[in-house]
C-alpha cells in the first residue's frame, strides 16, 4: 500500500527545531515532503507575496524527506508546494511544531495556523501543533506520541469539510499531560502596549509588546484545558460568515 | 452632541484614492482620524510587525481629518492608534475603500478585512469596504450614498457582539447599482498557477499568479449578490472555532 504523502511546513523557518521534531514524527507515518520558510515568519497571518517574487532552494537536511526552502510566507509554501513542487495532492498538511502557543484569538495572527487554514482552503486535511514554549531549545518530544496519534486520526477519519484542526500542547513532561480535549476557541485578546524609544538621530521608534487577555474560563474553552495541563484540539473553519446573524443583520439594514 | 470618532486605514497606502475618498465621506458624519500604511500592503492578511521597529508621522493632507502614516499593516495601524494615537475609543472603524475585492475567501488574505476584524477583536464596530474595480482611478464616488448609510446604520445601532462587515460594492453607476443583500461568503478559491521566469544570473524566480474560483451559485452568497448588482454586507467573526463539529471531533479523538 502506498504510504500517505504528508507535507510538512511552519513559521518560525525552515531550520528551527519544531519543524525539524515535526518532520521526524512524520517519517514514521508517511512520505513527507518539507517545504518551509526561509526565514521567520511569524505573526505574518494569512499574508501573501504579491508584490515581490518568491525563490526557492532544495536543501539537504537529515531524514528522508524532501527540504525545499522558500522565499515567502507560510501560506506561500502551501499554495508553492501544491503547484510546483508536490507530485499529487497531499493526504495530509502539517504546520509547526510551533515555537509559542497559537491557541484562541491567537490562531488569527500565527503564521503556523495560517498555513493550515490555507490547505483547508485547497480542500486538503490539516492540522497546526504548537508548543507553548517560546525557547529554542524547547522539549518537542514529550509530546510526540500525542501528534502522531492526531495526524493518524485524521488519515483515518477526514475532518468535516471546511475544518482544520489547532493543536495547543502544554509545556510539560509526557506523563503530566493529562491527555487531549477537543475545544472551543477562548475569548481573549492582546492588549497592546508599544514600546517607545529614541533612535540615535534621535527619532521616535516603537516595538509592539502586550500581554495576553485571557476573559473566557469555561470548562469548554482551550486555554482552560491547557491551563489543566491537556493539549487542546480546536476545529477551525473559514467560512468567517456569523449566519446566526444573518437575519438579524437583515432586518438592521433595511 | 459630541460627533462620533472615526478611525480610518487602509491596505492599500494611506495616499490610495480609495481611503482618501472614504476619508472625506466619513468627514460629514463624524470626527475623523487616519492612521495607515505608509506603502501598499495588500494581501497582507492579519500579520503584524513582531521582528521589526515601527515609526509614524503626522502628515498634512487636505480635509478636516488628522493624518498618520504607519509603517506597518493595516492590523498594525489599528493597535498603534488604539494604543498611541487616539484621545478614546473610537465609535466606528473603517478600512479601505479597497481598491478591488474582498468578497468570498478573500476576506482571509485582505489586509482591509484584517483591519476591520482587529477592531472588532478590540472590541470596536467596524465595517471593511471595497470596490471591485483594482484601478487607481477607479470611480469611488458612486457608491458614497450607501457607504455613509451603512457607516450610520452602524452607528446608530451597534453590530452584534463579535462581529464586523465585509462590504463589497459593484463596479457600477449609482444608477444601475441594485441595493444592498446582507449574504454569507460565497464558498471559492484561487487556483494558483505560479509563474516562472529566469532572473539575468540564470536563476529561477515566480510571481504568484492565479483566477479566482467561484463554486457557489447561491442566492445568498456575496458572489451571487455582486454579479447582480447588489452591494454585499457579509457579517465576519472571529471566533472561528466550528462548534457545529465539535461533537463529531470529540467522537473521532477519542
């Protein structure tokens, strides 16, 4: 039988160990073909190269699996390895292993889940893991068991149509996660605060900074069940329309 | 009475034709405030600036309204105002008018859309508008009417909880334009077809290219509504968990 195509991708480039974790889980499970940022990529969201051109390069990294690095955005590595580089459609698309958490309003701004809603988009399976562990050095494997499990459930079973999934591990050992719970998306917010300083010509310059808005503590929420040490699974769609509010919005605008 | 506050971006560049005329219709409903790119951005989806430095300027433009540049996104430019440049919040934020559309899927790659659902995140009413012409001197007067009424209807009664518009407007006289359809987003997609080029070094090189797919002949759909000369409001939320598949998900993780 032939083994599942799976491609691999993320937003923290193609070198950083996440992926590199993320491509090793996958050998075991299926052909993988890597085809990943150049560079950093994060917070980049849904962004797209239009304005400039793209270039790629095959590279050798260890492993079995095909390393192809672009020039672009997560989502140009998507939409570049389904009309250039992959032989057929893949069975299944892989974002991450992220370095840091993607988990609630988060997913709107990450690079890595961006990548994944793009192959959803194409009509394909997906999943984005993210580690909550913005560290280089970060331990992937603890939870390598887990991602494999996900990634065979989802050959196995295909998600509903116009559905991806959001995968958030806690950083903890592999005997402390608690197990996987499927969730919602919580409500919270960045409440931004920049950070101004003073050039050496002596011009006004900021980084933005924030801090996290955690305002949903529900049982059913993901940064609830992350908090309780479980990885949570959040099914995300495109579709953005909010029908419950169709007709209400209709009768507004008459 | 105080007038209402009215933030204005965009991602086509603070100079487009599109915000400036956007700018001076929202000059006649309230006090205006623009805070915008300082360079084209398009397609830059929700990214922000996390790895780099921020600058803005005060700049002088005709109108009433105050001016500033950003040099970020259009999601940069309404937490750097939220942040840095407003006295309050503001009551309304507007983005665009973009110049082309952003009906169906591309409300995810639209840094216009982008815009709008981050002050929706931050808790704002907020309403996106495009026009379906790309070209610099397209004709945004035609639409004025119907963009200051829906900017008022707004205003005048809030948007539900976690919700923003997606406005997308014909290519029409005012004549011949219909009315306006509250729709959901029509289900569509890019077929990608990257185009490759030899740089004069010998190396390859691709410019993403690409037509859009409409697989939705809905009645209820943006697509339908435009291709018939209607204004379409699609209600966008950011919540984008599928709670419809969370059952089925629970099922198939356990």
């Amino acid at each position: 039988m032939q083994k599942p195509l799976i491609l691999v991708t993320n937003d923290d480039g193609i070198t950083a160990p996440g992926i590199r974790n993320l491509v090793n889980f996958m050998n075991e499970i299926g052909d993988v073909v890597v085809v990943a940022p150049d560079s950093p990529q994060s917070g980049k969201g849904h962004a797209i190269t239009i304005n400039q051109t793209l270039t790629f390069e095959e590279i050798s990294l260890d492993g079995p699996q095909k390393d192809y690095s672009l020039s672009g955005t997560p989502v140009d590595c998507v939409k570049f390895a389904l009309d250039k580089i992959l032989p057929r459609k893949p069975d299944l698309v892989v974002s991450g292993i992220n370095h840091g958490a993607n988990s609630s309003i988060n997913v709107i701004y990450s690079g890595t889940m961006s990548a994944a809603v793009e192959a959803g988009v194409e009509g394909l399976q997906a999943i984005g893991f993210s580690l909550l562990d913005f560290s280089w050095d970060a331990d992937f494997s603890q939870a390598k068991e887990y991602i494999q499990n996900i990634a065979k459930k989802v050959l196995e079973n295909p998600l509903p149509k116009g559905v991806v999934l959001n995968v958030n591990i806690p950083k903890l050992l592999k005997d402390e996660i608690k197990g996987v719970k499927v969730c919602r998306q919580a409500h919270a917010k960045w409440e931004e605060n920049f950070d101004e300083r003073i050039n050496p010509h002596g011009k006004k310059y900021y980084w933005l900074t924030g801090y996290f808005n955690n305002m949903d503590t529900g049982d059913d929420a993901d940064e609830t069940a992350l908090a309780n040490g479980y990885i949570s699974i959040v099914p995300v769609k495109f579709d953005l329309t909010a029908h419950e509010e169709l007709e209400h919005l209709r009768k507004m605008m008459e």
